[in-house]
C-alpha cells in the first residue's frame, strides 16, 4: 500500500534511537515498498538533539520516508501511529538501585500507555527496548486497556541474536545453520537460552558441547554480554539494539520462517504465571504471534526458566506497590 505507516519511536534523539531512526526509515523494518511516517517522542530538553538528527534524516533524501513529526507530547506524538517503538528510558544513574530505576522509569510507562489507548490506532502494535523492558511493557498494557493485551511485547531480541551469535561462533557455523534457538524469562541476567530445543545443522546443539560450557561458559557470556560492551566500548549496546528491535517488529509485522524470541503477556503455557510479560519462542504470521507449544523441557531448562519468572513476579510485584498497575 502507499499509504505511509505512523511508526512512533520514543527517545528518538538517544543512542538506540540515532541508529533505529535511519534503519526503519530506509526501509529494513516495514519492507522496501511501505513508505513510513517517524512520530519521535523526546523530553523537552531533548528536543533541540533532536532536530538535528531530523536534519540528518532530511539529507538522506530516503525515498520511503513520507514525514517526520516530533515533540514531547506523548498524545499527540502517539496519534493514529500503527507502531510504537518505546525505547526512551532513564539510564540507571549512579547510586539508584533496581527499586529506584522501577519507579523512574514506570512513570514514564504509565503515561505512555495511557497516551497510546488515547490515541493509537486501532492496529497498533507496541513494542518496549527501555529498560526494564519486560516491567515496562507491562506497565503501558496495564494503563491502556482497550489495547488488546497481546499487542504489548518487549524486547529480548538482542538476547536471541546474542545467543545465535556466540553458539555460530563456537561452533564454526553460520548464523543460519541454528535453529529453534529461543531466549526464556526476563530481559536480565537470568534471561534463559535453551540449547537444548536448538538444532545446528539438524543436530541439537547441547550435544555439540560440552554441559559446562553451556552453564559455565555460554550462558553468563550471553547475560553478561551488555556489560562487557560497555566496559570495550565506553558507552552502552546502541546499534545491536536497534537492529534488534527492527528484527522484532519487522518480523511481528511481516513473519518469518524462523521461531523468534519474543517477551509477551504469558498464558499460563509452560508453568510461566499469567499477569507478567515473559520471553517465550514464538511463531509469528500474518500480522500475530503464538507462543509455541509441545516443547519439551528438561529439568535444568525449566529451572531456570522458572527462576527468571520469578524475577518478573518479583518486579510485577514492585510496581504494583507503587501504585503503578
Ligand atoms: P539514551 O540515554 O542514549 O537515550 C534515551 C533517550 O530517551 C534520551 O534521549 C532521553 O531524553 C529519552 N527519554 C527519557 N525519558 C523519556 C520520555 N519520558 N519520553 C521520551 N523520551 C524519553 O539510552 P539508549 O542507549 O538509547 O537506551 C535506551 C533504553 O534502552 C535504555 O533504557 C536502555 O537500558 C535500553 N536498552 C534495552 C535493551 C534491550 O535489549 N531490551 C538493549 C539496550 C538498551
């Protein structure tokens, strides 16, 4: 169609957003024949940063990109948008603990929700990256609720890819050899990849390792990936965010061939309690996800899948003391 698709991305003028903005805006969310409008949401004291990325966004004379619309009205920024990308979040400062980050950043999920069933379109699908993504989103589905619940998912995309990209890397594969290969849990250091459901050239992958690489080695490189990079880098994991929030909206929208990794409202499947957002594998088709089913798990992976739901328990149960679901 040509008519453009209203894609809102909040924090628009921070890291994730500088490479997000000109990814979906070349066409690599929606597809080279869907022409989309930004609607960049940024604090008051962001917004002169912003214009100038707007600028940049202007010089690169992208073919598919039919407006540009900023501000720091969440209403108005989110008004008649199809896709909402809520990255925008408050860095954990010096001194803040988790508790103190929670009650942050929840604010800004409480408005932002309310704001999008105010004025979202009727097909909107949301999507949180902001920290802490799955409480987050959690939050926003909370205070909006004409959205149906199932359109609220945060992201654990980067956790896949990341997962995808160290086990290609041990054993000498490509990327596209892996199979099935799916993050459980939180968005967080207890965030779960089973290598166990993973096949590599049609082999199951824990069986091409050794079990203590995977608990010893894999996993806490995989959870301790963000750090690492901003110990290498100085500053934290921009662009494989954003890549990976396109991945997952893009294939949201479009599907895929491939079992992705995505957090969504838990239905109960796999002993994951209801009322939390949780990573799960998903198959996604013609616009929805399902969360897939017969999967078998062994007594490690449900473990640990189980401990990572309880971290998102605990943090449900953190904000709703706070008055914020
Ligand atoms: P950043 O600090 O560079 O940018 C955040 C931007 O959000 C800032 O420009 C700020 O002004 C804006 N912002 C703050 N409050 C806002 C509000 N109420 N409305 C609109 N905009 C608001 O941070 P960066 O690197 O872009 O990261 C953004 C978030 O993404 C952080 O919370 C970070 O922890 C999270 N993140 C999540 C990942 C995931 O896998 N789920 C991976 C990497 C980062």
């Amino acid at each position: 169609s040509t008519t453009p698709v209203k894609v809102a991305v909040t924090g628009a003028a921070g890291n994730i957003g500088y490479s997000l903005l000109f990814r979906i805006a070349s066409g690599a969310l929606l597809g080279p024949d869907t022409p989309v409008e930004l609607r960049l949401l940024e604090v008051t004291p962001a917004l002169k940063a912003l214009e100038g990325v707007v600028m940049e966004l202007d010089d690169c004379a992208f073919p598919l990109l039919a407006g540009i619309e900023t501000g720091d009205d969440a209403e108005t920024i989110f008004d008649g948008v199809n896709a909402a990308l809520l990255v925008g979040a408050m860095p954990r400062k010096d001194g803040m603990d988790r508790a103190d980050l929670l009650a942050a950043n929840g604010k800004i999920f409480t408005g932002q929700g309310a704001a999008l069933n105010k004025s979202a379109a009727d097909d909107v699908k949301i999507l949180v990256t902001g920290n802490p993504a799955n409480t987050n989103a959690l939050i926003a589905m909370t205070n909006a609720p004409d959205i149906p619940r199932e359109r609220f998912n945060a992201l654990t995309r980067l956790d896949h890819n990341r997962a995808k990209g160290q086990l290609a890397k041990k054993l000498a594969v490509s990327v596209e050899e892996i199979k099935g290969l799916a993050i459980w849990g939180n968005h967080d250091d207890s965030m779960y990849p089973d290598l166990y459901n993973t096949t590599v050239g049609g082999k199951v992958a824990a069986d091409l390792v050794d079990e203590a690489w995977i608990k010893d080695e894999y996993i806490p490189k995989v959870a301790g990936r963000g750090g690492a990079i901003i110990k290498a880098r100085g500053a934290s994991s921009a662009a494989s965010a954003a890549s990976a929030t396109i991945d997952h909206m893009h294939d949201w929208v479009l599907g895929s061939d491939e079992i992705v990794s995505m957090s969504v409202p838990s239905d109960g499947s796999y002993g994951v309690p209801e009322g939390i957002i949780s990573s799960f594998p998903c198959r996604v088709s013609n616009g929805s996800y399902e969360i897939v089913q017969g999967i078998e798990l062994n007594d490690f992976s449900r473990e640990r899948i189980m401990a990572s739901a309880a971290r998102l328990q605990g943090e449900r149960d953190q904000v709703k003391e706070l008055g914020l679901i």
